[in-house]
C-alpha cells in the first residue's frame, strides 16, 4: 500500500517560510510558524515553503501557481488538491512531537485524534525522552551488543514495563529500569471469552510484547495468534525463564 505524503520533521529555525493571507487560518499558521522558529515572510521572500490561507478561490489559486512557478512548495489552506504538503495536528511532549495528519481530506478527524492523544500521553513523556538521551553513553557502555540493547530497551518500554511511556516517568532512572525490565517476568491473564475482539487493551499488549506464551489446553488458537510471531507458544503451566512470559487460562 502506498503512502499519499510522505511524514517528515523540517526543521525552520531562522528559516524563511512565506505566508500569505489574513484572518483567524492566518494567524494560527504564523502562531504555529513562529513556535517552530519560522521567520514569517511575504511573497517576495526568498523561501522553501510558503503557506496560502486566502479566502478567495481565485485569489488564493494564483497565488499558489505563482509560488509553484518559483519552486515553492506550497501549503493551501482548506484546498489539499492544491498542496504539496499539509500541516498536521501535533500532540507537543518537548522533545516528543506526535504529528496527525489525513492528507488534507479531514482536519477535524487530525484533531479529534490529537485530542484523544493528549489525554492519553502523560506531560512527563518529554523528561522520559531527555533522560534516554542524557544515558545513551551509560547504555552502550552496560550493553555495548546493538541486539542486546534493542532488546533491553523494548523490554523496558513495553506495557508494565518499568519505562511504559505511558505511565508518569519523570525523575526515571533508566539504567535501573533496564535491569529491571532485563529480569524474568510473568504476567497472568485470566481469558473471560474466547474472542480475542474480547481482549482488553492492555491483555494485547501484553501478549504482543511477550517473549513466550504458556496457556491451558482450552485456551482458543485464535487468542494465542494475538501473540508475537516470534513468541514460543508452550502449551502446560509456566516457569521461570527470562523476559517477558503470559500465562494465558480460561476464566
């Protein structure tokens, strides 16, 4: 399947962008412009990228085919057949930007997900990130195997894990999280239906994220293929072993 764009982060600091047009659509692109540290222009700028918010269709169009004339890249507000790129809905955890975007065709879809996104990602999801940055030399230094480190890591962010990015993290300790999340770990999940539609939310993310899978004998196929395709499924109670084991039974 093929992308419709193709999401990329652009840094603008002290950068020229072009931005034409007046109004309330105006003004939150220059808001959002100079946040990212854009100097706003007008048309006569020499710049990469220009934004048009004008009302008037016709106004609006020659506008852009002059700035396509030059080699701008050209966002048209509320027209998407027009762009070459559009600005999507951003959920903002400094240095952590989650960016939503439709193409164009539904803002109003990008910000209702941005909502459900900034109720869901904790305010400390940024310190989580500044403190994985301030140990990557701790990191390579206590696992200096690229495979092992990986692996340490998706341990540790994984769901319960003791660096769940959605969980509040913010004075981690992320060499102590990684040995932690490098220990045994088994987790019980008591099925109440054999549809694995049934599963709650944090149940498949557990089972995504095991290493192996133990169940009983009544336990549906179609739960065990919720796990990983790489997870040992062993049928019979569990035992000690390292990583992450479900314990799948019948409730």
């Amino acid at each position: 399947m093929s992308l419709h764009s193709l999401p990329l982060f652009m840094r603008l600091a002290g950068r020229p962008v072009i931005l034409l047009g007046e109004g309330e659509s105006a003004d939150a692109k220059r808001r959002l412009l100079e946040r990212a540290g854009a100097i706003v222009g007008g048309e006569d700028t020499a710049a990469p990228l220009a934004i048009v918010a004008i009302d008037d269709d016709d106004v609006a169009l020659a506008a852009v085919a002059r700035l396509k004339g030059r080699g701008i890249l050209v966002n048209a507000v509320d027209r998407p057949d027009h762009c070459d790129f559009t600005l999507p809905a951003i959920v903002d955890r400094d240095p952590v930007l989650v960016a939503i975007g439709t193409g164009g065709v539904s803002a109003g879809l990008a910000a209702a997900l941005r909502q459900r996104l900034e109720a869901l990602l904790p305010a400390s999801l940024g310190s989580l990130a500044d403190a994985m940055h301030a140990a990557r030399t701790a990191m390579r230094d206590r696992f200096p195997d690229g495979g092992e480190r990986r692996r340490a890591i998706g341990a540790a962010f994984a769901p319960g894990g003791p660096l769940d990015p959605l969980d509040d993290h913010r004075n981690a300790d992320v060499m102590a999280a990684l040995a932690a999340a490098g220990a045994s770990r088994l987790e019980r999940i008591a099925l109440t239906s054999p549809d694995p539609d049934d599963l709650t939310l944090r149940q498949a993310r557990l089972l995504a994220n095991a290493d192996r899978v133990f169940h009983a004998a009544d336990v549906p196929p179609a739960i065990l293929d919720r796990a990983r395709a790489d997870a040992a499924r062993i049928a019979g109670p569990p035992h000690d072993a390292p990583g992450l084991s479900v314990w799948l039974e019948m409730a």
